[in-house]
C-alpha cells in the first residue's frame, strides 16, 4: 500500500475567504489508519476530497505512492477515477434500485472484471463483513449498520490501495458505532489498506486510529499516536478538544485563589521556568488526599468543596469548587464524600500540562517536573 504525502498543501475558495487548509505537511505512512480529527470547519473533510481528487488545490501538492497525482507548481492533476482509492461518505450512497449483490458488485463491473473472478471477489467481501445472507435484498430492507457494511464492501471489493472514509459513523446510534468501530478495526488489521478517517469524535479517533491528525481552523496542530495526543498534548488547542470530561485548564495569570496557588506552586518550585501562562489538569489525575493517599512530594495541592457528584455509569465526575473557579475530577470508585465536603486533592507533578502564554506546550516544564521526586 502507499504512502500519502502532502506538501505545502493549501486550499481557498476565494479570494476574499481565509484558507480552509493553510500550509498542511502531512504524512500517511504504508498500511496506517490516520484519523484526521477536529471541529466542524476545521479543513479536515476538504483535506479528505483533496487527496480523493474531489477538490482541486490551491497550492502544494499531494504524492501517493512514487505518483504525484497533484501538484499546482507542476500543473499536475490526476482524476478520481484513476487514484486507486476508495471513499466512503457520511451517506452510505447505495443505488436503491440495486440488491446488495450488485450495489457491492459495481465498481467491479465498471472495471469489466471477469464474472468468476468479480463474483469470487464478492462473496469473500461480503462474507468478511457479514453481508452475505443479504445479497438478494435492497438497501431499504437493511438497518443503517447493515448498509455501512455495504459501503464498505463497494469500496474493498475494488481493493483500493486507499480507503478514505468520511465520517462513515455519524448516523449511526451509539451500540451500532460501537459495533462498526471494532469492525473497521478488524478490516484494517486484515486488509492492511491504508485508511484516511474524518471524524470529530475524539473517542471514535482514540480506538481506531494508528495515527491522529488534530486540525483547526485549517491548520494541523499536532500528529501523533492517541496516547501522545491525550498524554503530551501539544497545544492548549489539542488539550482541550481531546478528552471527556474537559481538561481543567488554570490560567496563572488569573484572579481566582485557584490561579494564585498554581503562581506560586510555580514560583516557589520551579523559579527557572519563564513563560509559564496556564496549567492543564486531567480529571483523571485529581486525587483526594487521605489515609490511603498521601499527598506525594512535589505534588500540586489545594483545597475546595464537593459541590457536585455525577454518576456517569461505572464512572463518576465530581465537582469540585474553589473561590472563582471550578475544577472537575474523574473516578471509576463509588466516591467516598458528600455534598458540602471539604476536602484536599492533589496532583502528581508529572501529571500538570504546562503551556506557555501562547498557549503552546513549555517543554522545557515537562522536563522539570518530570524530574521531580514522589513518595
């Protein structure tokens, strides 16, 4: 399978208009499953019909494999049809008159495949993916995940050396996603297609991907494994979209008791680090201090009233409330407290995000802090 690069890519649809992808360099590896995640608007769908071939650049260009198939500099553009790639939209776009035998079958006998082979390369799809008792019927008479499986059995039938999804999961409900998830997932593991995924799920992100893109507002922020994304976030951007319950976010520069303990934690502890702007907490990492917690040394301390106690199902969010500010932690035991509460909680050194006042991760705190001792 190849590998997708795209270089300097940029994408405007006037003149007048900011760019819907600015200055994207973007690298897919062979056989990965990348994720391009992000708000609606951010440029990620546009970037998806760029390397399709459904949207023209602007500039830059976009290599697949050893092939340019579209450079602005070079006046090189190479059409759908002839990319070797497969898409998939939010639509599952089934012809309604076919049965799913020939809806599967299409692209095949566009490519005027031999019958034996084109009927071989049917059936083993559509036995993958679960499809084959319903090869007689129409899309109307399937559920929505049925139809998913469709989709995608049009597109691998043709074996592309790229699949392109377009947030194939968002019109399905919650137990169907979950199901379709695990089934890309073990697609991906069979085929070894590379596979470029649009979604502003975090979560859908987070189980699927090998590789997550995070966009903004046309600009790629960060590219990493789901676990350098939620755990090194590289911006305040990142930090904040990625994560559920929302990471706690304390401004240093704040007025509120919360920010002024963060100064002087920083302060006192840390005199070397400059350009300190905010400090990010994940509920995950706020911990009450007890018998059987002690407060580690080096540790980020404070504290505040039980204000709110959610049960999310195996899980609970509690609120916690500090003179101006709030913070939010996330724990999978039955809290021991109550409403009215007060309590102490800490946070390991190692855990705290740091960013700068440009909002951008301070390395050079994640060096300082990861140094710190704990007991």
């Amino acid at each position: 399978m190849p590998r997708i690069n795209l270089r300097g890519v940029d994408k405007s649809y006037g003149s007048n208009s900011a760019n819907a992808v600015a200055n994207l360099n973007l690298e897919i590896g062979d056989g990965e499953f990348m994720c391009l995640l992000g708000p609606s608007g951010c440029g990620k769908t546009t970037t998806l019909r760029m390397i399709a071939g459904l949207e023209h650049l602007s500039d830059g260009e976009i290599q697949v494999g050893s092939r340019i198939v579209d450079s602005v500099g070079q006046g090189i553009f190479i059409p759908p049809e002839k990319r070797q790639m497969g898409l998939v939209f939010q639509s599952y776009a089934l012809w309604p008159h076919l049965t799913i035998e020939r809806n599967t079958d299409f692209g095949l006998r566009l490519r005027n495949m031999p019958k034996a082979e084109r009927e071989q390369r049917v059936s083993d799809v559509m036995k993958t993916l679960g499809i084959e008792q319903y090869r007689d019927r129409y899309p109307s008479q399937l559920s929505g995940g049925q139809q998913q499986r469709v989709a995608l059995a049009r597109m691998l039938a043709v074996n592309p050396e790229v699949l392109l999804l377009d947030e194939p999961l968002s019109n399905l409900d919650a137990a169907l996603r979950l199901e379709m998830r695990a089934e890309l997932k073990r697609l991906h593991n069979e085929f070894k297609t590379t596979i470029v995924f649009v979604t502003h799920d975090q979560w859908e992100a987070m189980t699927l991907a090998t590789t997550i893109a995070v966009m903004s507002e046309g600009h790629l922020q960060q590219v990493g494994t789901p676990n350098d994304i939620y755990d090194r976030p590289a911006n305040r951007f990142v930090a904040q979209f990625v994560g559920n319950p929302p990471i706690n976010i304390v401004e240093l520069a704040g007025k509120s008791a919360l920010s002024r303990m963060a100064s002087d934690y920083f302060t006192a502890r840390y005199p070397n680090l400059s350009n300190v702007g905010s400090m990010g907490i994940r509920p995950e990492s706020l911990r009450i201090a007890g018998p059987d917690a002690p407060v580690p040394q080096g540790a980020f301390t404070g504290n505040a009233e039980v204000t709110g106690i959610l049960p999310t199902g195996g899980s609970w969010i509690v609120e916690l409330t500090l003179p101006g500010e709030k913070l939010f932690m996330a724990t999978h035991q039955s809290p021991e407290m109550s409403l009215g509460d007060r309590i102490e909680f800490f946070v390991k050194a190692k855990a705290l995000h740091v960013f700068d006042r440009q909002g951008n991760r301070l390395a050079e705190a994640d060096r300082a802090l990861s140094a710190s001792k704990v007991h």
